[in-house]
C-alpha cells in the first residue's frame, strides 16, 4: 500500500492511501483492544472510590477524548505502553471542566458522559467535530431531562450541549423504540446518582457492555426480559478490568480472509459478546467457514480466537434483532455481498443513516464508483453479487468504518483503489494500514 501527505494553500490535506488487490490473507494477528469496553472502563474507574487498572486499554482518538475528559474534571490517570491507572474520586468527586469538554468524533464519550454530568451540580458543555455535530442527542435529552438535568442544545437537538447537573436524580422507568447501547449506558449512569431504581427498556436487546461491567465495580444490575435496571445512590469499588480485541475491528480482516481465495486467518483474543456478534452469525448464514476456538472470559467477557478460512458466499437478509447486535459492521457486510452469490439485502437499519456518516447513502455511492451493483434505500441496502470490482477513487467521508470497509474492497478489486481521507480510521483503529499489509499476500 503506498500513501502521501498532499499539502495545500490552505494547510496539509488528509492522508491519501493507495489498495493493491491481493492473493490471500494468511497468519495470525491481534486486533486492537476493543473501542466500547475502554471507554466504560474509564468511566467507571473515574466514579470508583480508590484506583483501578485498566490492562490493554484501547489508545485511539475516541478513547482519548474519555480520558482527557475527566482529566479536565480532575481525575489522576498514570499510563503505560499496555495499562491505565486511574485514581477515582468516587461519584461525586469531579470537579468542573475550565473549558468545554471536546469529544471529537466520540457518540459514546458524548452520550455516556452526558448520563455522568446529568447529576453533577455544575454546568458543563460538550462539544464535539463536525460531524459529532450532525449527530441526535434528542433521545438522551429527554430521558435526563426527566430525571432533573437541565440540557440545552442546538436546534433539533445536536451538540454542543450544555449541561446543568442536579443532585439527586429522580429515579426513571424509560422506554425506547430504538434499541440504542449508547442511550442505555447513559440513562444507567445517571442512574447510579438516582435515588431510587432507574431502569431502561428496549425493544431488543443492545450491547450489554455496562451491564456486565458495572459489577465488576460493585454494582448490582437487575435484568427483566428487555429491561435492565441499577438502584441509586450507588458506589462504585476500585477493579481491575481486562479489554479484549475488538469484534467490530476484527471484522474487515475476517471478511478479507473469507473472500479471497486461499485465505487462512487467525485473530486471537477478540471478545465474542453475544450482542456483538451477529457479523459472525451473517457470515455463517452466507458460508463462511468460521470457527471459534478457545474460548473464555476475560473482564466479564467471554473471548475466543476466531479462524476463517476462504468459502464462497451467498446472498442472504439481514434484518430485525440482528442489526443492534451487527449495526458497526454493515459497512463490511455490504462488501462481502458484493462478492456473494445472489441478492443481499439489509433491512431495518435506518440508524446508519445517523452514524458518524450517513453510512447507506455514502457506501452505496462509494461502492457505486468501484463497480458494485447496491441501491440504498431508506432503512438498508440492496446489493446484487458477485460483481467484479474495479480500481478507482473513493472517499472515506472522515468515517472510519467507511474507510476500512473500502479497504477491502481495495483488496477484492482488479486494480488499484486509491482512498481518501484515511486518518479518520485513528479514531479506532491504529495501525489498521500496517497490520493489513503484514496479512496481505500478493
């Protein structure tokens, strides 16, 4: 792969990187530590009363936006190469931001912080970039506010918030039709400060990453079918908390290993939550010769090593309960459809219309340049297999699940596909580019 920094009169443009088409995708690799469970381990080491340690935490831009977060809230965090140390204050220990707390391109650390800050008796504004901007904050708004917080947002409700705490919360029975992990973590959260039992209800279930970590801290959590509750005032105990690789991560290099042939992969150590796992269940539904081996917990989550190896693939629907449980990897899906026998199509998933990008229009756009056969439509995809890909330009739109998804396709294509704006893929992924060409075989 070969990449450039290309300047301008205005300043440095965003890195443009260039995809060779490749043979095979053979070894064994690590993926990077996974996005979700930092973020909440942060959090909750932060609201902890002593310290606790973080081992193999993700460093990626999103994640660092949670902890200089509640470093400018007055939080003592001492790291390693592989380890964070953070020093607690307990729930009511933060201290109030002398700026505008910046969450970049982090949905999570804006809606699970918002939750946080919803019962801190100060005023605190959360900004974010561009396209954070762009981003619905409605469906956290209306819950907190209920609780006693007071938020004010731009109109229709996107950031920048602005946020006055109240001590204590009022306890809440809410009731989604969205199945949002982003929006249960965060009314969870606040329901920590609550006096009384807080409790959220979807329709199905998300990713239950909070729930399986908040005991870990020393809190009870109370399951009911769809619903999951925490009893406020709570306090949190110092642990230490293990984060395995990153599902969401290891997902575009399983679905390489699947589509080129003579592909063998192994990715060791990648957390297989069951609510994270329906890019696994799809794959199998389409073909795909995929085996988990070893499996265990660490940190509360159940891990494995996953072994692809090459299978053709065949068109299928993707749709209902599995788009909470999939929602990050329809980006690599809709590549893989694209190679697969038949007609695919995704349903239900309106929500990426509202993700870091409007990912059904911009992927089928993107994909449309390389030569795939895909129609959006409001709520999903259409996609038409197999098509033979071509080389091209495409653009990443700064999201980085975008980026990493044309990637493969890159690999697929019969010739080279020249990317966009690829520093976006930082925000989860580091060292994406250089692990894909250590896997690469030409």
């Amino acid at each position: 792969m070969a990449s450039d920094f290309e300047p301008s009169a205005t300043g440095p443009k965003p890195w443009s990187l260039t995809v060779s088409p490749a043979r095979a995708l053979q070894g064994s690799c690590v993926v990077a530590p996974d996005k979700s469970l930092t973020h909440r381990a942060i959090m909750l080491s932060s609201l902890a009363e002593g310290s606790s340690s973080i081992r193999h935490p993700l460093f990626a831009e999103d994640c660092e936006r949670t902890l200089s977060a509640f470093k400018a809230m007055g939080i003592a965090i001492q790291r390693s190469a592989n380890e964070l140390t953070i020093h607690g204050q307990g729930l009511h220990g933060l201290k109030t931001s002398p700026h505008p707390i910046d969450c970049g391109n982090s949905g999570t650390t804006m809606r699970l912080l918002a939750g946080i800050l919803a019962a801190q008796p100060m005023r605190s504004t959360l900004v974010g970039d561009a396209s954070l901007s762009r981003r619905p904050m409605d469906r956290i708004i209306e819950p907190l506010t209920r609780m006693g917080a007071k938020i004010l947002a731009q109109d229709k409700g996107y950031p920048p918030l602005e946020i006055t705490g109240c001590r204590p919360l009022a306890p809440l029975r809410w009731r989604t039709p969205i199945p949002s992990a982003q929006v249960k973590s965060s009314i969870l959260l606040a329901g920590l400060f609550a006096d009384g039992e807080t409790s959220m209800e979807e329709p199905v279930l998300s990713r239950d990453h909070t729930e399986r970590m908040l005991p870990q801290f020393g809190v009870p959590i109370g399951r009911r079918g769809h619903a999951v509750s925490v009893r406020g005032p709570a306090r949190l105990t110092p642990a230490t908390v293990e984060i395995p690789g990153d599902l969401s991560s290891a997902a575009f290099f399983l679905v390489a290993a699947c589509l080129l042939p003579g592909s063998e992969l192994r990715v060791t150590g990648v957390g297989v939550n069951p609510t994270r796992t329906g890019v696994l269940e799809v794959l199998r539904m389409m073909g795909a010769r995929v085996h988990l081996e070893g499996v265990r917990t660490l940190g509360g989550e159940p891990t494995c090593d996953i072994v692809v190896r090459a299978a053709p693939l065949r068109g299928t629907i993707i749709q209902g309960s599995l788009i909470p449980r999939l929602i990050d990897e329809i980006p690599v899906l809709a590549v893989a459809a694209t190679q697969a026998e038949g007609t695919t199509e995704i349903r239900d998933a309106a929500e990426l219309r509202v993700k870091e990008s409007d990912r059904i229009g911009l992927l089928a756009e993107e994909l449309d340049r390389l030569g795939a056969r895909i129609t959006p439509r409001s709520d999903g995809l259409l996609i038409h297999g197999p098509t033979r890909l071509r080389g091209g330009e495409v653009q990443s739109h700064g999201d980085h699940r975008l980026a990493m998804s044309l990637a493969v396709a890159g690999l697929l294509a019969e010739g080279e596909v020249r990317i966009h704006d690829v520093t976006c893929v930082d925000t989860s992924f580091p060292g994406f580019w250089q692990l894909l060409e250590q896997l690469v075989v030409r």
